[in-house]
C-alpha cells in the first residue's frame, strides 16, 4: 500500500525529542574515552601588551596535575589556518583582556582548576591600549574588507538637503553574547598521527580544515563528531582556539583531553555581537515617498583581525529609494573578535532602520504600516534584480489583521490599562535565500518486506530540527515512515556539507538529501530495467525488485537561474508592550512575527526557531548588554547575575504565522530559511511600541527601566 | 575552587566548636552564595562545616510576634500562613527575590549574610577593597550603576543585594546569635549590617565564630498596609535596581507610623527615617507621599552610572506608599 500523504510540511515531533530530554543523545563532552585528563584555560588579565614571566611552580605541586601548557613550552601552530580570534599560546603577546595563555591538564576537572588559579603571571602593559569604546569611536577608520566600500545610489546622502520631511537619528546597540546552553567544548583523542575532535560544530567540514590546517595536519587526518549541538547562534560557526587547544593538551600528555569552557570564560573566548553606532537619515516627501536613505555605520572589530556585521543590509533592499548611502566605518580595539552572531547585521540594523521609519511615520502622522507598504519596492533596489518573490506587504497585512492593529492608539502615551501603558509597535526584516552545495548518501536495506533507510549527511543539527526536517523529506523521497529511517550527520566522514549557518542550512541539506532520494529512485528503475506508468517510490522498488542492499551518493547545488533573482525570507513583526508608569520596567505581553520564508518543512520546529529568534529579539530590546570597562578592557558584567538574558516573566505570549508561499527559484524545494529572520526586526518592534506606549524614543538598547523614568 | 575539609555539625555549639578550631573555616547553609564566591576563589574556605542537621529550620510564633530559624529556608518562610497573614511584607519581599530553585535552598541566615554583587568584588583580577583590604576600590570610577546612593564611602560603594532583608529591616526584625562562648546576644536588625568606612570588608557586626539562630519580627499593625515593589532589569531573577519595603500604621487617614525600608541604594538595607518621621501624624495623601519621597532622597550622594536611582528611588517610595495605602 502506498502512503500518498505528504510528511514534508506537517508539524511532526522532534525525532530526537525523546532522546534529549532523557539525557541519551550525547554532545561534546559526553563521549567517553579511557584514561581520560582534564584541561582548564586560564586567561590573561590585562587587555594590551606581554607576558614577561609565567609562574607554574606552585600549580604544578598540586596533586593530579599532568602538564602546564603556556606559549613557552606550546608547539608551533599555523595561526592562519582558519580558527577565529587567536588566542592560540603562540607568543607572550597580549591583545585582548581574558585571551587564554595557558592550561592546566590534570587528572579531574577540580585538580585543574585549582591548580590554574595558582599560576603567577607578569605582564608588561602596553600604555596604548584601546579599549576605550566612546573615545576611539570619534576617529574611527576605514574598513578593509572590501564589501564594506561606501556604497551610494543616486545623490546619495547628499540628497537630503532637499527632502520635504526628515528624520537624523543616531541609534546604539551593545556588545552581547551567544551564551548557547551548552558552552563549547571538545573532547580531543588521538590515533596514532590521526585525531577525532568530539565538538559542536556547526559547520562540520569547516571545523575539520580549520582544525587540520592549524595542526598543520591534512583534513582528512582530523574527524570532527558533532551529532548534538546545544545551540550556536554563530558563535561555533568559525571555531575558536579551545577547539584545537584541546588537541595541543592530548597531544602533549599522550591521552584523551576533555576542556571544556566554563560559562564566565564564554564571556571572552568565543566572539560576541559588536558594539555598533548607525546614524540614520531618512528624507521623505510629505505623503511619505522615501526619497533619501543614509545608513552610516561605526562598528568595533579587533586589533588584529576585522569582522564587522553588515548593519546596512537591511537598508540595501527594504524600501524604494533613489538616494542611498551605506558606509562603515570601524573602530579596531582589544577586545575579542567580534563574530557572526544570530541575524548578523541585519538584526542590529533593522533596529536602526526600523524605528526610523517609525519615527518618520510619526512624524508624518501616518500609520507606520501605510508608510512601509507605500515604499515597497518592485525589484530589488540594491541590483536591480527581480524578486524570487517578497512577501513584505502579506505579512503586514495578514499580521495587521490577526494581530488586532487597528487597537493601536496613534497618540503615544494615551492607551491605559490601570499603571500600565499598553503600547503597538511594527518592524519589518529580512534575510537571504540561498543554497550552498551538500552532498548526501542513501543507504537502503531490506528486512521482510520493510525497507530502512540511512541518511549520510555532513549536516549539523544546532538543536533547530535539522535531523527531523531530513527524515520527513527521505521519507517522501523514499516512501519510508520516518520511523524506518536514520539520520547520520554531525560527522566529517560522512558526504561532505554546508554549515548550519545563514540560514542556508535547510535548503542545503533538505534539497541535497531529495535529490539523492530521486536519484537513488531513478538508477532503481534503471536497474529494474522496467518501464512505470507512475513513478514507484525506492521503497516499491526495493520491495517489487526483491533487492536487499541499495545505495547512492549525490551533490546538490544552487540553481543556476537562482542567480538572476534577488532571493529573501521577509517578516513582520508585531509587538504590544505593557509599561508599569511608575517603575519603568516593560513588558512585552503579546508579540507576532508573521514570516514568508517559503515552504516551511515543519511548522512546529519552524515555529520554535522563529520564537527562539523573538525571545533573543526581546533580550535585545530589554535587557542584554555588556559593557567593557574602559579602564581594563575587561567585562565589568561578567556573569549571568549581571548579563541579563530574558527569563520567562519578561516573555509574553508568543505567536508565530508562515506566509504560504510556494517560490521555487532560489532552490527546487522552495525553502529559504527561517534561523536568522526570526530576530530582524525584533527589537525595533518592540522599541516602536515602548514609543507608542509612553512617548519616549529610546535609541539606545537594550531599553532598561531607568531609561523610561519620568522626567 | 581550591580543595578544602567537609565538616558536619550535628547541633550548634558543635558547629562553633568546629570553627573555633580553624579561622579560615566557613559555615554552609543553602550553598547558594558561599560555594558561588568559592568558585570564583573570591573566598577560600579550608574548611566547610555544614549546619544541614542544625534543629534551627523551624518557624514559631512567639509572645512579641514571630521567630524565624536561621536555617529554615526562604520558601517555607515566605510561604507560612502566619508569615503571609502577619508579615506579607516579608512574604512579598522573599519572593521578589532569586528565582523558585534559589529560594528552595537559601536558608534566612544565609540571606542575610549574603555578600554584595558587585562585579569587581567578584573578579579576582580587579582591586576591591571588600575582598582585598587596601587594594583599592574599582567601582568607585568604574561601572557602577548598581551601586550606593547612600552611605558609601571612599574606600567602597557597593550596595546589599538582599530583598529579604530589606522587609526585615522595615519589620523591625532583630537577629539572635550564638557567641563563641555559647552566650547569646541579640542584634537589632538597624545595628546588624553596617556601612562599609573605613573597613568595607565587613558587612555586618557578626563577630568571627558567632552563629545566627533565629531571626525574630515583633507583632505590627501594618499587614493589611504593606507594600514590596522591586524595579529590576528585567521581570524576575535579577537584583533590584531599587526596592522599597513600606509599612503603614493607619488610623482613618492618619499615619500613625510609617516604615520604609530601601534596597539597592546602600551597604545595608536603608531605613527612610527622613521620610518615617515626616509622614508621623500626616494625612496619607500623594502629595504627602511624594514630599516625604522627595526629602528622603535629597541626601542621596549618587556616582557616575547610577544618577538615575535618585528618581527612580522616589518613585519607587512614592508608589510602594500608595499601594501600601490601597493594601
Ligand atoms: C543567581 C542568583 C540570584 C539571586 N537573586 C537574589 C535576589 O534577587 N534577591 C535576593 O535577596 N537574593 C538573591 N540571591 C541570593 C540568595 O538569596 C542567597 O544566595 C541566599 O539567601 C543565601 O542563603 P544560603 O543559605 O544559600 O547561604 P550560604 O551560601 O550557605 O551562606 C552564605 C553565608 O552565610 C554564612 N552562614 C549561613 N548560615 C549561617 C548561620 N546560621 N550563621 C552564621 N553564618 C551563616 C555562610 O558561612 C556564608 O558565608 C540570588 C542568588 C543567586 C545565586
Ligand atoms: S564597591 Fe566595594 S565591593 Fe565593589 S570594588 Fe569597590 S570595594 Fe570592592
């Protein structure tokens, strides 16, 4: 009998669900190896110059301790082989406060805790630290990545001279943190001259080259086994030092290492979303026709390295202008390097975008709804390419609607409910759709007329979904129950893949593992040497056939049409905030994101990774900041007590709708992604509603009762 | 953490014993702060008496009001029927504090022995007077927007991060304590924290080796008008940017007796005596509410980062005496 009924699109469980919340599914560190030790880092405390004399002999008398590694007894390691943010124990030299210089391997975790406390450090301080933030950002420099030029249509911001209306407003955003649940971690064994890394990875082949190249290995001497991950968020996209570290320490005692870091070493080892300034200037015709948009951006990156998140995509393709500018600018201090962290750019940007044009609405007494639908644009205004499709204008209107807009009251600080003022608030955002090559490999076997399937898969899976999504399209591809098919991903010897990152993940592995199923399906036929009126599925074949082994491989990749087009995940997002008049403290109690991203494979876990996305947006909004002592360069929040990520009281209710869109240019499957978009346009949201609510713009996040005092 | 001995005490002068024996020895109750500070080697104990098997969790009414043990924990405290009937005050206070998981381990001893929050006290690479006397202070010009208004001196400006005892403090509570000797000494809860002058590495007027067993709270004629409001950075499970615990003795309109305690404004839960004495015999009115608020914080000496608690403390005083007064 066969299943006609689609399992891709239906909102299924989890098919690990069982197996995390009873503690079987194993991360990082839970692998066990024999004779295992221990390492611990310890880290530097000043944030600019040398070390001039490290002290171990204390430490090394404690009991259990195996080996001190410090950069002078730490082997030569080809720092440009592609982890991020140094830190690597190469030299004495200093450049950021809490950069690890050393490690302890004892025989337990404690031993090398204690014994790390112990170790006496001399530093030479380099008076020219740059550390303060405010100060450098009045001369900050020019970019050298070279996709930061200045980039300007038409008259550029010059044009604004001449706008009927105008909004100039400087928006801040601070440092924050990925603080995943798990903090990363790595279990180093070595084989003879062959290693396995036991850490989560989103990008499995990218940590595997990552890794061999700075251990000055070949990729395939490195095994990178990541099937669980505990969140990412960007930051174990690029892999950091404590990754191949761990290799260093098992190396050095000859046994299997297991570091992992501690949640107040996450603070500094791991990137961080950079502190950025942007400078908005909108001009516009008095009925609301954009006619200047000017996104100038000043970001901090790192003395020795430059990432910088690109603040101004956003601005690139979300509103019909003729004059643009978008310019970066940057400020390199001694701080860690800053990294990818969840919706890069496009998430801080649309802040600064997206209460603008609040503000401008505002000014222009028009609904801010009115005033983005008016400047939507036909093609994309950055390229001049035709949309795959953009659903911008469905998800204000449907949000509107399911939302209950028309209660928003267009006078600030008139809507109360007791000592609490209830505010509306609206932002858009977007991300790219794109697919990135992947290979797949299925495994068919037969057992009394049941056919399983294997998955191979160099996929990760973050904690998103990806193993579920993957089962659901193998079994439409296949004509498999997903309980008869098993996902393998999260390991480098498997076909090799893209990264969870960017959102390209689902399209990646999704479209590479249906093409393997349709191929595995054709060359069955081909091998059945029969001729179908209807197309059997694998499992028919396998069954009619009477095989009992099957397998292929193939290697998926972007259309090339896909190249034509500009190809976006857009949103609206909805929020409605309670603000107690006399504390100040907010409240977001209803909060909407309507999302068109294509086809959603999984409405349920499509539905948590948006939520997951609006509950960051929150901390965004609210409460995360960290902030650098000026003094030290050290972080003076430096703990959950002091970081403050939302917890469930500062959570409403939480409402997520797909946009049912079929696009099938940016890949065959029609998905575009949903990781990233779900935090775009989060916070203006909720900024735009705190103005509603009271009347005061607060430009600078996260928006913290002081902030809202009378005054 | 650096190794140290686990020590059980089976009553309590056998638990002073065990520390007389070893001055760098620590008492455990819930754990909550004292093995936090250890990890981060803020504190380094030799020694950990556990006081788990102390017959000192229990909570009974006295002839003058209540006695609470030192290590009854803040949940079965702020959940007692008495606690919550007579001294919702304390009851609300407890439970804007922490999250549920904390409250189930904290003992009320523990809570008033809790040590500050400030982040440089915590991170053993920063001077801090607190932690090392004589290091200097780096708040004092660094971050400080949690930090005092009231009562700081040069040497430190952190605040007490307890919420409890600011209730304790407006409740008039008082704090029983075993001396060395096995003598017992009352403190008046007024008398038990202490500014930090010249010696910020006291908290407290406890002496090394003494032992809290109870905390007791006299009968008020405030239950049905008290009030707890907290502003914090976010809607629970962080410290309180400002507190105010009010109490009001009301005959009609009349205030009998106001009082008003504040947290996160000081090293010690700050008794608003200025505005207590202002509003004794006066009409209870908004207007009197806010000149009360406004006289109490024009002696507040704030720092860089934290000019904003001198209005959100007289907001936050104004509207806990007019929910104490709605009750
Ligand atoms: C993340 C977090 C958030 C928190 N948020 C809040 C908050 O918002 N508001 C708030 O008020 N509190 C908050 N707390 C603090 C919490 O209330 C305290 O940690 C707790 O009350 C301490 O009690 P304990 O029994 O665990 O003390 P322990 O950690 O066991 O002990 C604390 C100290 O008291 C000593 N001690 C304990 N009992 C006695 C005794 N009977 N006699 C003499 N000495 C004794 C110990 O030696 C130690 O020095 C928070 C704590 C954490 C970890
Ligand atoms: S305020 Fe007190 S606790 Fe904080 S650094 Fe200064 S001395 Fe230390």
């Amino acid at each position: 009998m066969k299943d006609t009924k689609k399992i891709i699109g239906q909102g299924i469980d989890r098919i690990d669900g069982i197996m995390k919340i009873t503690g079987k599914a194993s991360y990082a560190t839970d692998y066990p190896a024999k004779n295992m030790a221990y390492a611990v880092l310890f880290k530097s405390t000043i944030a600019a110059g040398k070390i001039t004399r490290i002290n171990t002999a204390e430490a090394e008398k404690l009991p259990g301790v195996i080996k001190i590694i410090t950069h002078e007894n730490a082997p030569k390691l080809n720092v440009k082989g592609g982890l991020r943010g140094g830190a690597l124990l190469q030299g004495p030299e200093i450049t950021f406060h809490g950069q690890h210089i050393g490690m302890v391997v004892a025989e337990t975790f404690e031993q090398a805790t204690a014994a790390a406390h112990l170790v006496q450090v001399k530093y030479q301080q380099d008076q020219a630290e740059k550390i303060d933030f405010e100060k450098l950002a009045k001369n900050p420099e020019m970019p050298k990545g070279k996709e930061l030029a200045d980039l300007v249509r038409g008259a550029g911001k010059a044009a604004l001279v001449n706008a009927e209306v105008k909004i100039e407003q400087e928006y801040e955003t601070p440092i924050e943190h990925h603080h995943p649940m798990e903090p990363h971690a790595t279990v180093a064994v070595w084989e003879g001259e062959n290693l396995i890394l036991y850490n989560g990875s989103q990008i499995i082949n990218g940590a595997q080259t990552a890794a061999a190249a700075t251990l000055n290995l070949k990729p395939e001497q490195v095994r990178i086994i990541s099937p669980y991950i505990g969140g990412g968020f960007g930051s174990k996209g690029g892999q950091w030092a404590n990754l191949v570290l761990t290799a260093v320490a098992a190396k050095m005692t000859s046994r299997p290492v297991k570091l992992a870091l501690t949640r107040q070493q996450m603070f500094n080892s791991v990137g961080l979303r950079q502190r950025n300034i942007q400078k908005i200037s909108l001009g516009a015709t008095k009925d609301g026709i954009l006619t200047t948009l000017a996104h100038e951006i000043i970001s901090h990156t790192a003395v020795d390295s430059e990432y910088i998140e690109p603040c101004g995509d956003c601005s690139k393709v979300m509103y019909e202008v003729p004059n643009s500018l978008i310019s970066y600018r940057v400020v390199p201090m001694n701080i860690i390097l800053p990294t990818y962290t969840r919706g890069p750019g496009k998430s801080t940007g649309s802040f600064a975008l997206e209460s603008a044009m609040d503000e401008l609405a505002h000014q222009l007494k028009m609904d801010p709804i009115a005033l983005r639908i008016k400047n939507e644009p036909k093609k994309d205004p950055s390229n001049g390419k035709p949309w795959s499709s953009r659903t911008t204008v469905k998800c204000l209107e449907e949000g509107a609607k399911a939302f209950g807009w028309e209660k928003r009251k267009s006078t600030p600080g008139t809507n109360f409910s007791g000592d609490d003022l209830i505010g509306y608030g609206v932002a858009c955002g977007t991300y790219p759709a794109r697919q990135r090559e992947s290979s797949a490999a299925i495994k068919l076997s037969r057992k009394s007329r049941l056919v399983y399937a294997v998955v191979e898969i160099a996929a990760s899976d973050l904690g998103t979904g990806t193993n579920t999504i993957l089962a659901q399209t193998a079994a439409d591809g296949l004509g498999i129950p997903v309980a008869q098919i098993t996902i393998k991903l999260g390991d480098s010897d498997l076909p090799p893949a893209a990264g969870s990152v960017g959102s390209v993940g689902a399209s990646s592995f999704a479209n590479a593992v249906n093409d393997a199923c349709n191929k595995i399906t054709d060359e069955l036929i081909a091998k059945s040497g029969k001729q179908f009126f209807v197309r059997p599925t694998a499992s028919d074949l396998m069954n009619s056939e009477n095989i009992a082994a099957f397998e292929t491989q193939s290697t998926s990749k972007a259309p090339v049409e896909a190249e034509q087009y500009s190809a976006h995940s857009f949103n609206a997002n909805f929020a409605e905030v309670s603000i107690n008049k006399n504390t100040g403290m907010v409240k977001v109690t209803r909060f909407l994101a309507v999302t068109g991203a294509g086809k959603i494979l999984n409405p349920k876990t499509a539905r948590s990774q948006i939520i997951g996305g609006n509950i960051w947006g929150i901390g965004m909004a609210l409460t995360e900041e960290s902030v650098i002592d000026p003094r030290y360069g050290n972080f003076a929040t430096r703990s959950f007590a002091d970081y403050h990520v939302p917890a469930n009281l500062d959570v409403g209710q939480l409402d997520a709708m797909f946009i049912n869109e079929v696009d099938l240019i940016p890949n065959k499957m029609g998905v575009k992604g949903i990781g990233e978009v779900g935090i775009v346009g989060v916070a203006a949201a909720i900024a735009n509603a705190v103005f509603n609510a009271i009347g005061k713009r607060i430009r600078s996040l996260p928006i913290t009762p002081d902030k809202l005092l009378p005054s | 953490m650096t190794p140290f001995k686990f020590s059980i005490a089976e009553n309590p002068s056998a638990a002073i014993g065990l520390l007389q024996k070893n001055n760098s020895a620590a008492f455990l109750a819930g754990g909550t702060n004292i093995l936090d500070l250890m990890k981060e080697h803020v504190t380094n104990p030799t020694e950990i008496i556990d006081l788990g098997r102390l017959q000192l969790n229990t909570i009974k009414p006295t002839t003058s009001g209540i006695s609470l043990g030192a290590l009854a924990k803040n949940t079965e405290t702020a959940n007692h029927p008495i606690i919550r009937k007579d001294y919702p005050l304390l009851s609300k206070a407890i439970l804007a504090g922490a999250s549920a998981q904390i409250r189930n381990m904290a003992s009320n001893g523990g809570n008033l022995l809790q040590r500050t929050r400030c982040s440089y006290f915590y991170d053993i690479a920063m001077p801090c007077n607190k932690r090392v006397p004589g290091s200097g202070c780096a708040a004092m010009e660094g971050f400080n927007r949690m930090h005092a208004i009231f009562g700081w001196s040069e040497k430190c400006v952190a605040v007490y991060p307890s919420d409890m005892a600011v209730a304790l403090s407006a409740l008039n509570a008082s704090v029983k304590v075993m001396q060395q000797n096995g003598n017992e000494r009352i403190i008046p809860f007024g008398d038990f924290h202490v500014l930090p002058k010249d010696h910020p590495e006291k908290d407290n007027s406890l002496n090394f080796g003494e032992l809290i067993t109870t905390i007791d709270l006299p009968k008020n004629n405030f239950a049905g008008h008290a009030a707890y409001v907290k502003v914090r950075d976010r809607n629970s499970y962080a410290f309180a940017l400002v507190s105010v615990a009010a109490g009001l003795d009301l005959q009609g309109n009349t205030i009998n007796q106001a009082q008003i305690a504040m947290g996160g404004v000081a090293h010690k839960p700050w008794r608003a005596l200025n505005a207590e004495a202002f509003l004794k015999g006066k009409q209870a009115t908004k207007v009197n509410f806010t000149k009360a608020a406004e006289l109490e914080m024009s002696a507040a000496k704030p720092l860089s980062h934290n000019q904003f608690k001198i209005e959100m403390g007289k907001q936050t005083l104004i509207n806990a005496l007019e929910m104490a007064l709605k009750g």
